[in-house]
C-alpha cells in the first residue's frame, strides 16, 4: 500500500526549516539549497511544493502569522480591560524565544516586500492584521471614545508595539525593559 503524505503537514516542515535558516544566518541566506539541507530534503523534492524561493519565503511567513492568530485566538485573557490588552498585544513582541523567532521573520520581511510584490502582499496582510488587533483592543478598552480617536490611538499603539519589537530584536532593550514600556504607554492611554 502507497504511503500517504500529507503535503499541507510537508509544507509547514519546510516553513519551519526557512525559520532556522532565517533565526541562524538571516534571510539573505535563505535559498532552495539550504532549506533543503536545512530539511534533510532534496532541492528537488522541495521543489515539488514550492517552485520559487519567494514562494517558500512567503509561505514561511504566513505561516508565522497563522501562528500568532492562532494562538491569540485560542486566549480568552481576563480581568481588567487594560491586562486584557496587554495579555493579547504580548502575544506579538519577542519576549521569549518562540516569539523572538516570529518576530525576526516577520520584520525580515520588511526588507523583502519592498522589492517583490508577492512578498509585500504578505507583509501587508502582517501589518493590516496587526493593525486590526490594535484597533479592536482599542475599541475594547474605550468604547465611548469616537471611531476617529479609536482609528487615532490603535495606530500609536500599533507603533509603539512595532517600535519595541524591532528595539528587542536590536538588542537595545531587554524584553522586561520592552514589556514595562508597554505597560507604561497602557497606564496613559485614558480610561
């Protein structure tokens, strides 16, 4: 009897084998060849599911989002709204080592979209989902504030969020450092 593969389950061993080779050597260093070195694979048999590097590349990285929206959507975080908020956005920054990885891919990919459509497409679809957990955390913890003024503090939070990560991923801040940032901008939005 054949052997039965599941191709999406192939597909997301060789995303995670991109990641190491991102986490490791950097993005610049992610071809055919080492992924599939990476994955103990073939060049060709990789080839079977991605024909290009960009392909790999982006599938790579909607995987990290599919990741984080998974495991924020999987949260049912309680207590005070503002914890509330912090419990969700701290799903997104490196503060630990699963997520330090996340995040250096995602923010690899900043570079990357800027010359490749394809690749700027996913990166869009990081920053619009992004942008949309900042405004419905926004609109969750100040309801009464008017949709402009909403729109208006989910993009600082947005920013701030985005801003401390790349200053973790620099190794200018600490994640403690990053996360008592964060709960300093929370205690001064108002309430």
């Amino acid at each position: 009897m054949p052997k039965v593969v599941d191709h999406e389950e192939r597909r997301r061993e060789l995303a995670a084998a991109v990641w190491r080779v991102i986490t490791r050597d950097g993005v610049a260093n992610v071809s055919m060849r080492t992924v599939a070195a990476e994955s103990g694979w073939s060049s060709g048999a990789l080839r079977h599911y991605f024909a290009t590097r960009d392909e790999l590349l982006a599938f790579a990285c909607q995987q990290v989002l599919a990741r984080v929206t998974e495991r924020i959507t999987a949260l049912n975080p309680q207590g005070e709204p503002h914890e509330v908020v912090r419990v969700l956005l701290l799903e997104t920054m490196p503060i630990d080592t699963e997520r330090h990885v996340e995040a250096s891919i995602t923010f690899a990919f900043l570079a990357l979209g800027l010359g490749d459509p394809k690749l700027a497409a996913v990166q869009r679809q990081i920053l619009v989902g992004m942008s949309g957990l900042c405004l419905n955390l926004i609109s969750h913890l100040l309801p009464m504030e008017s949709r402009e003024r909403q729109v208006s503090l989910a993009r600082r939070l947005n920013a701030v969020v985005d801003g401390l990560s790349v200053h973790i991923l620099a190794s200018h801040l600490t994640p403690a450092e990053a996360v008592s940032e964060l709960d300093a901008h929370l205690a001064d939005l108002p309430t």
